[in-house]
C-alpha cells in the first residue's frame, strides 16, 4: 500500500481507511491524486461508508456495477463517495461473483441508493438481497429476462414483443381517495413520464412516479464508439446540459489519458459551461412564473434566454452550444471580437435581469404562489442524496465549482448560494443567485483568458485505465465514469446526472400540497427525463 | 311589448359575430402588453371555422350526455344574451324573463357543462367540473344579490327595465350601492369566464385548469359550440355589466337607424373599455391559489351584500 500518490487533503481519509480497514483490503489504486480506489469484499461496502460519513462527512454519489468478467472473471460493483472538504473521491470496489450473482443493498440505511441500485439489478442481473422495493425499475416489466449491460449482450439484440403483466401501480384506498393517472404522454413538449397521483379532492396523499420510459442504451452505446465520436453521444445524454455532459465525458477521457487541457480552453470550458447555466435558469425562473399564469415575467424571460442562445451561437455556432467541446479542449477559439461579445452580453443582461428578478418579487400574487409551496425539507433532501439546485434549496451546501474545481474554476470566485427552506420561492431564489454568479464568473474569465492552443492532442487511449470525469452542470453534478479497453474503446461508461438523484424527492416535495400546484413545483425542480434514463 | 323579429334576428347575429371577437381582442391586447406580436383578433373565428371542420374523436365511455351537453351550453347563452338589452331597450326575450331567468340559464348551462366534463370519466374532466362547481357555488349567489342591488331600485327584476331605471336622469352613477355591485360583478365575470386570477384560458397544464378541463375530451364541432358557447356568456356577463350599469347611448324601443348605430358605437366603446380592465387584471396577476379562489369570491359576496346594504342605508 502506498499512499505517496494521495493528494494532501485526502491524505487523512486514505490513512484513516488503512488504519481502520486495513486488513480487509485486498488491493489499493490511486490513478489520480484526488482519486483513490480500495478494493474490498462486498461485506465493507456498508460498514465503510457508514464509517466515512459520519468520520469525515463524505457522501455516497453513485453506486453502479461494472462487467470485468473478460478481464477478471467477476462483476465489480463501485460505491463512489465524494469527499467535498478534502476534494477527492472515494470508490470502493467489490467483486460479485457471476457464480452467485447478488449483492447486498444498503437502500434500507440509504435511501438514495433506491433507484441506482435497482438499475444494477436490472441492468446487470445482480440480484438485490435486502432491497425494500426490489421490483424493476430502469427497464420496465415488459423487458425479457435480459442484462443489456452484460458484455455477451449484443448491441443490435432484437427483443420479442412485450407479453404477461403490464405493471401493477401502488394502490392507495380510503373514502373518498382517487387516483388520478398523468402521463406518460403530455401536453406541451416535455418528454414521458408518469405520475399517479392519489388525491383526497385537492390535496395529494401520494404520489408515484415512473420514469425511464426513454431507454436509449445510451451507456451500452459508449463501448462501441471511438471516444472522438462518443463526445458527440455525450451531447445527447440530455439536451439543456449538452455542453456540461460533454464536458463531463472529455473530462474522464482526459483523466483517463493524463492529458490537461490547456488553460484556455479550460477557460472557455468555464464560459460555456456558465452559458448553458444562465440560458437554462432564466428559462426556468420564467417558466415557474408561467406555471402560476404570471405570464408577463416569462415573456420577459424568454427574451434574455434568446439573447444569450444568440450569443452561444456567435461563440461557437451553435445556440444550444452543440459540437463546441471536444477531447483535450475545445473545437473553436474565440478572437477578441468573440470576447468582446461576451462582455457585452453580460453588461446588458445584468440590468435586465435585475428588473426581471424584481418584477417578480414585486408581485405580491406571483410570490404568495411560490412562498411555501413545494417544500423539501432539509433532512428528506440529505436522505434522498439530493443534490444541484433542488438540494442547495434545502441546506445542500455543495458545489462542484468550489469543492472539485474542474476547468478554470480554480481562476474565479465563487460563492454557492444555499437555503434552507426548500420552498419553490428558494429553488427560484438559488437560480436567481446563480444567474448573478454566472454573470460574474463570465466577466472574470472573459477578462484574462489565457493565451495559448484551445486543444491538447490526446493519443489512443490506453487500456485498463479508470477514470472520473465531472462537471457541475446547471441542474446539478454530472459524472461520467469510464474503464478503458484496448484498441481505443471504453469498456465501461457509467453516466451519473442529477436527475436520477432528485425524481424521488418530487414525491416528497409534493405530499400535502394540492393537484393544481404540481406544475410548478415540478417546475421548479426541473429534471431530465433523458438524463434519468441513459 | 311585441316580440320584434328583426331586433330578435339582429342580436342573435351580433352576439354570435361579437362574442368570438370579443375573446379574440381580450387574446391580441393581452399579447400586446406582454410585448409579444400575438394572434389577430378575429383568431377566434378562424379558430371556431376551424373546428366545425373537423372531425370528432369521442370518447369510448361517453354517453348520450356528453353530445348533449354542447347543445345546451351553447344554446343557454344565446338565449341568455336574449334577455339583455344590447342595442336596445327593451332587450328582444325580455318577455320571458329577467335576471333570474339570466342567472338559472347561464347554471343550466354550466350545470351540463360540468356533466360533459364527468361523462368520459377522464380523470382530468372530473377535476375540472368539480372545481367549476366549486367556483359556481360561491360565484352565482354574489352575482344574483349584486342584480338584486340594481332591481330594488328599478322595482324589476326585468333587466331592460332596469337598464331604463339606471338611464333616467334621477339616478346617479356613482351611488356607492351601483359601485360596489358593478365591483362585485367584475370579479364574478373573471370567476366566470375562467381569467386569470381564477383560470388560466390560456394554459396547457392539465392539472391546474378549471374550465379547459372539461373540455378535453371534445374536439370538432362540439368542441366549436363549447367555446363559442364560452365567449357568448362572456360576452353575455359583460354586457351586463356595461350596459345595466352604464346605459349610456343605449337606444330606445322606438329608436331610428341613427340612434341604433350610435348605441352600437357606445356598446363598442364600453365592452373594450371593459375588456381593457380584464386585460390589465389578466396581465399583472398571477393565478391564485384553487383554495384562495373562494376567498376573492366571498369578496365579491361581501361587496354585493354591502351594496344592498347601501342601497337602504343612503337611499
């Protein structure tokens, strides 16, 4: 065991595991200084975390599995843990026999692990042991008894047509009491999905959701693509936070490499990024004010969202900055005219946003709508894991940006804006604040952009490497986790969006609140379907 | 007072030529003010000539209700714009009977309404009819008494009759009484014409509406008299109010085309005075909260009830 490669700030956790866990670690791996991996038996995985949140605060950010058995004759499951004050991450690494294919759950201590852990189940055929809901969940009951995410399942398989049971939903009885099914097809362009809501006249006792009705194989499509081309996948995964997935997945391939991208580009990763931030939270903020029918604010809203996806399109061609990033940097370089541009976009756009912000606050109709209605209360949100916007209403008080800063966040000044009253009012005060960050945080880096090459060269991948890549995109943070194969490809990417994290607290947030109040609380969470269901 | 079929023809034309206009002007100034471009005014017809068009998709589980229920609704509020001097004093139905009748039409309407909404046991129609119901209930008796106010000083509840009390010189506008009851039928005309604060017409949340709700399920032509059904008791609620409480340049029974298309150029003015009001409202306003909603209708209440009460304490 050698610690030498660990960061200093991650140095105390990794001596602490060692001591404490020492004898029951098989092997030790620390490709990157602020990425360490602990292989152990799947017996640890509930006693370590539990030992290292409530030691050093470190948190549980993704659990997924991973088909070594070419390579090593086993199933590896990762329990991914973020270490935010020390700036590092954590994984645990368990084998899983294919002999016994099963793995103990720790949803019971974790309820955040629900759906992730069921994705595994359905995904791999690892069977939960202990699992409250073992039920299906990423691929829905009409799937054959099929592992997509296995190595001999074929990318082009044809699956028979659905037969048996179509899925029975949670009854809820009592005088009275209704259901009133939504979805998963809906009005307005938004993608399926569906909730079943169980009211008593007005007020929802309970909500189901089911998602995942948009499986794409998006993850099982990443180990057939060159990774030059992937980038362009990672686009897709869900399109308002394109530039952040692809960000993200560039990230772990650059990791994966040991190749930086150089300070300019990571300047103009920056930028995008905060780009894609502003565009996508002006349009939320007006379309919570149009959820209440305070349409004139959304008016509003809509044209500064225009102007900043006409400012995205002078940078880099694209309104919805598609095709701008790119392995070891990025695609385009910006001219002093460009950057210009960027500053004159900000220094119009923070007035307007000011009387934007402040028509809504001056309406005491639209502020009695958003004020109490939809709450998440801290404590539920730190059970459920949620994270991004939703969670930093409600006392999550961490940032990516800050904790692990990736790009040229290590060049600006942040401050994260958190609240604790987990209200529809503080979702849109969090992106108020956010916006006005972003603002800022644009004019630092538009002001000393490195001068240099925007593109570092990155060869052929070796193989066998691991890697995290992550961003923190508008809604929340992004991972993407990759295990390289020979001849250039992933073997693995295992793709983690905030969605996923922050569905099941929309039921949480909505218990007690009436039907008509929906909208704008999903609203204001605002998650992907897509980015839900890779 | 005889039946006249050429004023009876006349109105019937105008009120179906002007309620979809109406809708179609209250659209445009709304877009105006939010400064978008918007649709025409005359949209609306474009829209209803749209619909009549169209074929039906009906629901399996639908019963005779529910291809009933367009008839009534739209019928009720044509009759129901009978009975309100438009153009002319007296108003051509006013025979048959007065606010009461006006009131019992517009429920008989809303009552099938509502049934429409229930019958395809859509989960979003029965939230609908029973949120309209809910409404209603509170809506309807603040509107009668608010009528009432203006009856107990015409000694009818005949509404030309009324219109004629309130034309005559001794009567003076701006009695407290009158303004708390026009102020009392303003906010049953947002109630009732499901505007912002109550409604949202313009919505596509299935969740939150009231009257688009109901009628989800309809589509072509019962869907054309639905919402041309819609816009004439709008229209019917506003020319209450412009002209039962502002008869100006109303014209007489005996009035000559001159007379008549004055009166028809003061209706014009006062309506989009009126749908100027609604639109400001519709615009500066968030939606309320559902159970909020009563809360501005008991206002309305309140305000009817003091206006009655006015009405004895300053006679």
């Amino acid at each position: 065991m050698n610690l030498d490669r660990v960061s200093p700030d991650l140095r105390p956790i990794a001596e602490d595991i060692a001591r404490r866990f020492g004898n029951r670690i098989d092997a030790w791996d620390t490709p990157r200084p602020n990425e360490v991996y602990v292989h152990a038996s799947m017996d640890l995985a509930a006693g370590f975390c539990a030992h290292l949140h409530r030691r050093w605060n470190v948190r549980l950010i993704a659990v997924f599995a991973d088909d070594f058995r070419n390579e090593g004759g086993v199933f590896h499951l990762y329990y991914a843990l973020a270490a935010d004050a020390a700036h590092g991450f954590v994984f645990l690494r368990a084998p899983v026999s294919p002999d016994t294919p099963q793995f103990t759950s720790l949803a019971n201590a974790i309820p955040a692990l629900n759906w992730q852990e069921r994705e595994v189940q359905d995904m791999f055929g690892l069977k939960l042991v202990g699992h409250p809901n073992p039920r299906r969940c990423a691929l829905h009951d009409d799937w054959p008894e099929v592992y997509p995410l296995r190595k001999d399942f074929g990318l082009h398989t044809v699956l028979p047509p659905f037969q048996g049971e179509r899925h029975k939903f949670r009854q809820v009885e009592g005088e009275g009491v209704f259901q009133v099914p939504v979805g998963p097809v809906h009005a307005g362009i938004i993608e399926p999905g569906h909730f079943l809501f169980s009211v008593a006249g007005e007020p929802v006792l309970y909500l189901q959701l089911r998602m995942f009705y948009v499986h794409k194989g998006a993850e099982k499509l990443f180990e057939h693509l060159p990774p030059p081309h992937a980038v362009r996948l990672a686009e897709s995964i869900s399109g308002d936070s394109s530039f952040a997935h692809a960000t993200a997945f560039c990230h772990a391939i650059e990791r994966a490499a040991n190749v930086e991208a150089p300070p300019r580009a990571r300047g103009i990763r920056s930028v995008c990024l905060e780009l894609e931030r502003i565009y996508n939270h002006v349009a939320d903020i007006g379309a919570i004010c149009t959820d209440v029918a305070f349409v004139t604010a959304h008016m509003h809203a809509m044209r500064l969202k225009e102007a900043v996806l006409c400012a995205c399109e002078e940078l880099t061609g694209s309104r919805l900055l598609r095709g701008m990033a790119c392995l070891g940097g990025v695609r385009f370089d910006w001219d002093a005219g460009q950057i210009a541009l960027l500053r004159a976009l900000t220094a119009r756009l923070r007035p307007e946003f000011d009387s934007l912000v402040e028509l809504i606050d001056g309406s005491s109709s639209t502020r009695d709508r958003l004020e109490t209605t939809g709450i998440l209360q801290p404590k539920v949100a730190r059970d459920l894991g949620v994270v991004g916007i939703a969670g930093r209403a409600s006392g999550f008080d961490h940032d990516l940006r800050r904790d692990f800063p990736h790009a040229a966040y290590d060049q600006v000044k942040i401050s994260v804006p958190v609240y604790q009253a987990g209200d529809v009012k503080h979702r849109l005060q969090v992106r108020v604040d956010e916006v006005r960050e972003s603002f800022s945080i644009v004019e630092q880096l538009a002001a000393r952009l490195p001068a240099g090459p925007v593109r570092s060269e990155i060869g052929e991948l070796p193989a066998g490497r691991v890697a995290l890549g992550y961003v923190e995109g508008w809604r929340g943070e992004i991972f993407h986790w990759i295990r390289t194969a020979p001849g250039n490809r992933l073997a693995r990417c295992k793709i983690k969006d905030p969605s996923l994290q922050n569905w099941p607290a929309l039921s949480e947030a909505i218990l007690g609140n009436i039907v008509p109040d929906f909208p704008v609380v999903n609203k204001s969470f605002n998650l992907s379907y897509s980015g839900t269901d890779r | 007072m005889n039946l006249d079929p050429i004023h009876l023809l006349l109105q019937t034309l105008l009120l179906l030529a002007l309620a979809p206009l109406l809708s179609g002007t209250i659209r445009s100034w709304k877009a105006k003010l939010q400064n978008r471009r918007g649709p025409r005014p005359w949209q609306a017809f474009l829209d209803i000539a749209k619909f009549l068009r169209k074929d039906m998709v009906i629901p399996e589980h639908a019963s005779w209700i529910f291809h009933f229920a367009p008839y009534v609704v739209f019928l009720s509020a044509l009759l129901a714009g009978l009975m309100v001097p438009m153009l002319r004093i007296p108003a051509p139905l006013s025979l048959f009977g007065g606010a009461l009748a006006l009131v019992g039409l517009l429920a008989l309407g809303r009552f099938f309404l509502a049934l429409g909404g229930l019958d395809p046991a859509s989960a979003f129609g029965g939230m609908g009819s029973s949120r309209e119901m809910t409404v209603s209930a509170i809506a309807e008796p603040a509107l009668m008494l608010a009528i009432f106010t203006v009856a107990i000083t015409a000694g009818s509840t005949d509404l030309s009759q009324m219109a004629r009390t309130t034309q005559s010189t001794a009567f003076n506008l701006l009695n407290p009484a009158h303004v708390l009851a026009f102020a009392a039928i303003f906010i049953v005309l947002l109630a009732e014409t499901g505007r912002i604060p109550v409604d949202n017409p313009a919505t596509h949340l299935e969740l939150t509406m009231i009257h688009e709700a109901m009628l989800l399920e309809y589509s072509g032509r019962y869907l054309a008299y639905m919402e041309w059904g819609a816009s004439v008791k709008q229209l019917v609620l506003m020319t209450l109010l412009v002209n039962v409480f502002f008869p100006v340049g109303l014209a007489g029974a005996d009035a000559g085309p001159l007379a008549l298309a004055f009166s028809l150029a003061a209706y014009a003015a006062k309506l989009l005075a009126l749908c100027a009001a609604v639109v400001v409202v519709e615009t500066t306003n968030a939606k309320l909260r559902l159970f909020r909603v009563p809360d501005l209708l008991s206002a309305a209440f309140v305000l009817a009830a003091l206006a009655l009460l006015s009405m004895f304490l300053f006679r």
